[in-house]
C-alpha cells in the first residue's frame, strides 16, 4: 500500500517568507508526528497529533512553527517569517498507535522529508 | 527528561566482516522501547530492530543483533556479514510506552556506517 507521503520534496525560500509543509500518512493511521532533523544531526520531535488533536507540541522551538491536521488525514506544518536557522529537513511518521490501551508495539513510518533551504 | 548519545560519528568496515555501533541512554523510567533507524541517503527512515525494556532476551533480525544491557543503559548494535547496502546513517532512537500509548521518538545523532568492498 501507499506509505507516507511528504510535499514538497525540496524548498528554497526567503528569509522572512512563510511556507507550509504537507504530510500525508498512512491511510488509518491515527496517530501523526512532526520531526526536524538539521545537517549532521539526530532528529528533534516537534509535535504529535492523535487524531485532530495536537496532546503534544512541546517540541515546537518557537511560535513562528504551527501545524494543523484535518480529517484524522492531512498535516500541514506553518512556519512563519522563516529564519536561516530553519534550514533543516522536515520528516513526518504516522503510526496505528491509539491512547485507548494496548500493549501492541505500533511503528511509526516515515515520509521523505522536505528538505527546507532558508536563504 | 531522556537523552540518547551515540559516541562514534563516523565508522567503516569490510564487507562480509562485522560491525558494532554503539548507543548509551538515560532515563529514570522502567517501561521504554529502544530501537535502531537506518537511514540511506534517500532520506527514508528505516526500522532495523527494535527491543522491549522488560525483555532480557536480546532482540535479533537476520544479520542485526543487539546486545541490551539495561542496568548499563546501554543498547548496541551488531552487524553480520556486511553489504554494501548497509552503508548509511544509524540512529539509536527511544520511546517511552505508557502502557496503552506511546510517546514520541528521542534520537542520537546518529553514526555514519561505510561498508567497503
């Protein structure tokens, strides 16, 4: 079946300009997550959906970062007056976890990333 | 709060021979899973094996091993028989189970794996 899928795959914009970074997860899958991973570095959470809910945005390192999910589908990631320090690949997993209680291990699966160049 | 850190940022092996990446963690917590990422340069984050804390038998998936050692906090990976398509980044990765749901994934920085032919 189709795995996560992530849009664009690349995108160069200016300091200061807005853009929005799509996610499209596993058809099913309940739970969504948001991960930055900067050059040479590990990959950092930003914030976790459970449905349309976001339970968990402590990873967001500012206010100019949002993100919204709809139809327990879709996310988009906002970020507002990008800055060079922005720069860095976006991954979004999604995965079957529930909160409703299961022992069961649920794998997240990755998209590709969008890589984001803030010039 | 969790950390994970994965000591060698760079390593190299023959093909055919085996390798040994190596993770530590921290957390006060008993009840987590660790796993190992691959990650080509697609891009594309892969699972190659993953161990339940409350598990003392060490998880095994083909030609990956790991050897958990959870008093040492400390979960490395082996690698047998090398291929050429094993080169990429490996990241050491950590995920709370609240026993009915999971947190998100705390990373190392990750190791950068050649195999040479």
């Amino acid at each position: 079946g189709a795995g996560v899928s992530q849009s664009p795959s690349n995108k160069v914009t200016e300091k200061g300009k807005d853009v929005e970074l799509r996610c499209d997860p596993i058809s099913g899958h309940t739970a969504l997550y948001w991960y930055r991973q900067r050059l040479g570095q590990g990959l950092e959470f930003l914030i976790y959906f459970q449905g349309n809910s976001a339970p968990d945005k402590s990873g967001l390192p500012s206010d100019r970062f949002s993100a919204e999910r709809t139809g327990e589908s879709v996310s988009t990631l906002t970020i507002q007056r990008t800055q060079q320090e922005d720069s860095a690949v976006y991954l979004c997993a999604s995965s079957l976890a529930s909160s409703r209680g299961s022992d069961s291990f649920y794998e997240q699966y990755f998209g590709p990333g969008t890589r984001l160049t803030v010039t | 709060a969790q950390t994970v850190t994965q000591s060698q940022p760079e390593m190299s092996v023959q093909e055919a021979e085996t390798v040994t990446l190596s993770c530590t963690y921290d957390t006060s917590e008993s009840n987590y899973y660790l796993f190992w990422y691959k990650q080509p340069p697609s891009r594309q984050m892969i699972l190659v094996i993953r161990q339940e804390a409350y598990k003392q038998q060490n998880a095994t998936e083909n030609r990956f091993s790991v050897n958990f050692q959870k008093a040492a906090k400390s979960f490395s990976l082996k690698i047998s028989d090398s291929q050429l398509g094993d080169t990429a980044m490996y990241f050491c990765a950590f995920m709370m189970n609240y026993g009915g749901s999971q947190g998100n994934l705390i990373f190392g920085k990750g190791t950068k794996l050649s195999v040479k032919p």
